[in-house]
C-alpha cells in the first residue's frame, strides 16, 4: 500500500497523468489555453505534494534520531550516577561508616 501511495505521488507519474489528461482533453476539444493551464496546475500540485512528503519524512527521521541521543544520553548519566552512588558507598564502608568518607576523627571536638 506504501509503494502504491508513493507511485501515485510521483512527479513521474503525474507527468503522466497530465499527458494522458492533456491527450484526452485535445480528443475531446477543449481549448488548447485551458488544457496548458490543467496541465500546469496538476505538475505545480503534484510538486508541492512530493515536496511537503519528503520534508516531513526528512523532519520525522531527524527528530527520531534526536530523541534516540536524548535516551542514550539519559541512559548515560544514569549509569553514571549508579557508579557513583556506588563509589560513595564504597568509600564510606572503608571510612568507618560515614557515607562522605570521613573518619569520626576528622569531625571530633578535639580536632579544632
């Protein structure tokens, strides 16, 4: 279905839509002044249709990329964070307790 919408928007095919509307508009007499102006009028539509197509895939493929660094990105500090929350609890084990890495000596009274 995807391959047929895009088929039907080409400007390939559209040039042949307006040759075969022009054709069948000369069979049938219409003036040659309002067949030019059909003609040019399905070519100018079918441009800004193609157009309008392909910059709004161009803008979603962007915009998905981006959002795929956001999370990559988030993901990152978080496993940073994790590694130093672990860390901090590490030091904190080996200094006696205090999560900061402060002995009790370092804090004492005694100290000052």
């Amino acid at each position: 279905m995807k391959t047929l919408k895009t088929k039907l928007i080409s400007r390939k095919f559209l040039t042949a839509l307006a040759g075969l509307i022009t054709g069948l508009a000369m069979i049938f007499g219409i003036d040659e002044a309002v067949i030019s102006t059909v003609a040019g009028a399905v070519i100018s539509v079918g441009a800004v249709v193609a157009y309008i197509i392909t910059e709004g895939r161009v803008d979603a493929a962007r915009a998905a990329k981006a959002a795929e660094n956001v999370v990559k990105a988030v993901e990152a500090v978080e496993a940073m964070e994790t590694m130093e929350t672990a860390e901090t609890a590490a030091d904190g084990q080996q200094s006696g307790g205090i999560a900061v890495g402060w002995t009790d000596s370092d804090i004492s009274p005694d100290n000052q």
